[in-house]
C-alpha cells in the first residue's frame, strides 16, 4: 500500500510517500520525507504564531506535497490511501492541513484517513522496520506535550502520566527565551550546554520524586528568571544555564521513565518526539536502560523523525487501516488513540 501522508500541526509543513506491506509486523519503506520549516518566519517573535502558521502552509501546502511525490518518482493515481494528522495541534493550522487532505482526496477519489498527531510520534519507532516486542513504554516528549505511556499492543495507549503545565520542550523553548536565544530553543540550549557546567545552576527537579508518572516544569522557567536577575548575559553564563536546565529536564525525564520500567516491565522502551532529538537525554537514557534493565529493548527515531514530520503518520494511518477498518474517504472526527487513563499503581481510571 501507497501511503501520501500530510502533517501540519504545528510550524512544518510535511508531506512523506511511504510504502507499507504487513499485518503482525508492518514493514514501511519511505519513498520521500519532505518538510518545509517555517522556523524564520516565526524566529521574530519568538515562537509560534498560530495564524502565521496557517498562512504559510497554505502557501506550502502544495509544493511540498509535489516535491514528495516528484521525490518518491510516484504519481498521484498511484496513490492508494491518504493520510492527514487532525489533532492535536494548532486549530488553524490543522484546518489547512485536513481540508487540503480533504480536497484531494475529493478530486481523486482516493480514501483518506485522519490520525492523531500523538500515534504518529508514537509510530515512528516502527519507520526503522525492527522488530518491536510488546508491551512498550514510550516516553513522547515534544513541545505541546510530555507523557508516559504504555502501548500493551498496536494502537492501544494507557496514558501512566503527562505534564501538569508545561511540555519539556516548552520548557526549553521559554528558557531560550529568557536568554534571547532563537526559537526553537532545545537545539540551541543543547548546542550552548555543551560549553557549559551542568553543576553551575542548582535548578529544581519538579515533581521528580512524586509518588506519580505526572510532570511539572513551569517551575524550571521561574527559576532561571531569579537566576539570572541582576546578572549580565555573557557567553558562559548562557552556557551553564543552558547545561543546567537541560541537565534539569533531562534527568526527571530519565527518572520518571526508570520508575515506569521497574513498575511496568515492559520490553521495549520508546522515546519519540521533538525532544527526542536531544542527544543527552537519548544517550543518557540508553545507558541508564542499559545498566537498570539490559533485556529491554531501546528505540528512539533518528533526529529526522523525532521531531514532527509526515513519515510517521503514514505509518500510523497503515497500522490503523489494517488493524481496524478499511478507510471510508472520511476524515474521522477523532482519532482511533483512545489514551486511556490509568493510575500507576492500582490501574483505575483517573479522572481528569
Ligand atoms: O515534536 P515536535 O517537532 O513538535 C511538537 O509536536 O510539539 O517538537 C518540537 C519541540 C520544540 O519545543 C523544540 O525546542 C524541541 O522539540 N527540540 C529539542 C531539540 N530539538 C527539538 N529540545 C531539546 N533538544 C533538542 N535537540
Ligand atoms: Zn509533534
């Protein structure tokens, strides 16, 4: 099965060609990859502009989804399904995005399949086409979200914990922020962290010792603020600041996971999304998994995939089409994730 898939939740817009064969273990071939970051337009003011956002993929909307079929030496006829993220994400935004899909898929005729932006990340983990042993535990920290979750098999979800407030990659970005560093601010507080001394700020670890899979880390923002009152902002301030809150991040993430993996013993771990793309929190947690738990497998997407991209909902719209039903050339109202609600311990549902 041909797969065109469209992601525009947030500030990329992207359109992947990706092959699909298999049931029991799905295979996927990716043809093409494109996305158009709109990081420059957004870069003066310091973060996303929603409406700014919806204007430039409609300007992009249809060069990138010709660029990946050009790519992918594929025509449109060939096409067999479509697919589109509906949510969650930015409403303007989503709303050029699914009603773009929509449109093609009316003019062609081709079925079209709504995923949650969340299942994507989540499937990224399977574009590698390595074995995957359930149940897995995914870590999916991006910049809307931070959660804990337990996928027992496909497109089954327990939700263990997510933030109170902020996602960590806001949380980097608000830091950046404060140091009048560019948006998006993780990759460049990881590139200045690497000059820096981790030790240098005592950041708090919000809620990392609580009895919980739950986040905290509006907390981290408010306190570089006091760190930095009075101080002036050369070059090896903003290198330990920037080692310290990602150390900070970093490590509640790493001791979250490792308590959900003592707990829950998966067999897999999965660490997917935006932040995944940082190579302390990806090296760290693959030797801390490697020391606590070696039996359990460990997956991140390579950089390319772990931030948002199109490849990974052409997966998840497979796995949703051979798993649960055939698509009916309908965007669904919601997504086929059902992230139910669980207590760490006694596995009631929360009531949020
Ligand atoms: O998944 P993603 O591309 O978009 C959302 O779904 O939100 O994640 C974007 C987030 C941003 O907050 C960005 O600062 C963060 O991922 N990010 C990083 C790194 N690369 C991207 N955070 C820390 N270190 C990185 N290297
Ligand atoms: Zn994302």
């Amino acid at each position: 099965m041909r797969i065109l898939a469209i992601e525009t939740s947030c500030d990329e817009t992207a359109a992947a060609v990706v092959e699909a064969h298999g049931n029991t273990r799905p295979r996927f071939l990716v043809h093409s990859n494109v996305i158009a970051s709109q990081i420059k337009v957004h870069r003066t003011f310091g973060g996303v502009v929603p409406t700014l956002a919806a204007r430039e993929h409609t300007k992009n909307l249809t060069p990138v989804t010709r660029r990946a079929l050009r790519e992918a030496r594929i025509s449109l006829s060939r096409i067999d399904m479509l697919a589109v993220t509906q949510g969650p994400g930015l409403i303007p935004t989503l709303l050029i995005g699914t009603y773009f899909a929509r449109m093609v898929s009316y003019l062609s005729g081709i079925p079209i399949v709504g995923v949650n932006h969340m299942e994507g990340h989540m499937y990224a983990n399977f574009l590698h086409n390595k074995p995957v042993r359930f149940p897995v535990l995914a870590l999916i920290v991006s910049g809307g979200h931070t959660q804990l979750v337990m996928m027992r098999r496909h497109l089954t979800y327990e939700l263990l914990g997510e933030t109170r407030d902020d996602a960590a990659g806001e949380a980097f970005d608000k830091v950046a922020r404060l140091l009048n560093l560019p948006y998006p601010g993780g990759p460049e507080i990881a590139r200045r962290a690497e000059g820096g001394n981790a030790k240098a700020y005592a950041f708090p670890r919000p809620m990392m010792h609580a009895q919980n899979f739950d986040f905290s880390f509006s907390g981290l923002k408010t306190a570089v603020r006091y760190a930095l009152e009075g101080k002036r902002l050369n070059k090896k301030t903003v290198a330990d600041v920037c080692a310290s809150v990602e150390q900070a991040i970093v490590e509640v993430l790493i001791e979250k996971t490792l308590r959900a993996l003592s707990l829950y013993q998966p067999k897999t771990v999965f660490l997917t999304g935006g932040v995944a793309a940082n190579r302390l929190l990806r090296h760290t947690l693959a030797e801390r998994i490697q020391e606590f738990s070696p039996r359990t497998e460990f997956y991140a997407p390579p950089v390319g995939t772990s931030t948002d991209n199109a490849a990974m909902i052409a997966a998840a719209a497979y796995m949703q089409h051979t798993r649960l039903r055939p698509p009916s050339g309908e965007v669904r109202v919601r997504g086929t994730a059902s992230w139910k609600h669980v207590t760490p311990r006694a596995n009631l549902p929360l009531v949020h």
